[in-house]
C-alpha cells in the first residue's frame, strides 16, 4: 500500500446487510479498500468524503454522519452513509482513469464476510467486524 502523510476521508455505505467496498487487484494481490481519498487543500472531512462517494461510486449522498477517526500517516475521518442518490458502479474519478496499476472496481460485499478478506484500512476493518 502507498502510504502518505495527507489527511483522508472515506464512506462507509452499508445497505441490506451488505458494505460498498473497492475490489483491487495489484501486483498479484487482490484486497479491498474503503471508498475514499485525500482530503483537497481548504476541503472539509465530510464534504471529501461526499465527493469522493461521488467519484468512486457514483453516488450523490444525501445524508451522512461521522463515525471514526484516527491518526495513521495524517488523519482518517469516516463517515456512514445515510440516503444516497445515483446508480452505485458509475464512478467516474481519477481512479478509472488508468493511472493507477491494476484493476478498481466498486463491489458490494456481504458484512459477514469482512472479517474474512484483506481489508484497508486495518482500523475500519476491526469497527466493522466488532460493531
């Protein structure tokens, strides 16, 4: 995982008994990510994590409360999702551009199985698992 020092923000949008989650496939590995991304200069934690639902999953979200933080090379805010527009899977951002190696694809995944699969970050694998 590329690690960097810059403040985060990320969606947990939790529906039917089922996560939204990044399926990744890299250099042989296939794990999964919390959508979610950088924080922009002069940007807010929600309204990031807003616009990063937008651009990786391809939804307008309508409501949203925070839910954890946490310090690991910067700050990682979370937010849960409440009512969201949109068609899940039309992500348009930087991320299906083909700069990144590998392959990124929006999943939904049954919460069962979270504790099952490699999940990052660590520390919303363990509040998902233990809530």
């Amino acid at each position: 995982m590329s690690r960097d020092a810059r403040d985060r923000a990320g969606v947990l949008l939790i529906e039917d008994g089922r996560i939204a989650l990044i399926e990744r496939k890299r250099g042989g590995r296939l794990y999964y990510v919390i959508p979610g991304g950088g924080i922009d200069p002069g940007e807010t934690p929600m309204k990031a994590a807003i616009r990063e639902a937008h651009e990786e999953l391809g939804i307008t979200v309508a409501s949203i409360q925070p839910c954890m933080t946490f310090k690991q090379n910067g700050i990682h805010h979370y937010f849960l999702v409440g009512r969201y527009e949109g068609t899940f899977g039309t992500g348009e951002g930087a991320e299906y551009t083909g700069h990144l190696r590998g392959s990124y694809k929006p999943i939904w995944l049954p919460l069962e199985q979270v504790a099952s699969i490699p999940l990052y970050p660590e520390q919303v694998k363990s509040f998902l698992v233990n809530r």
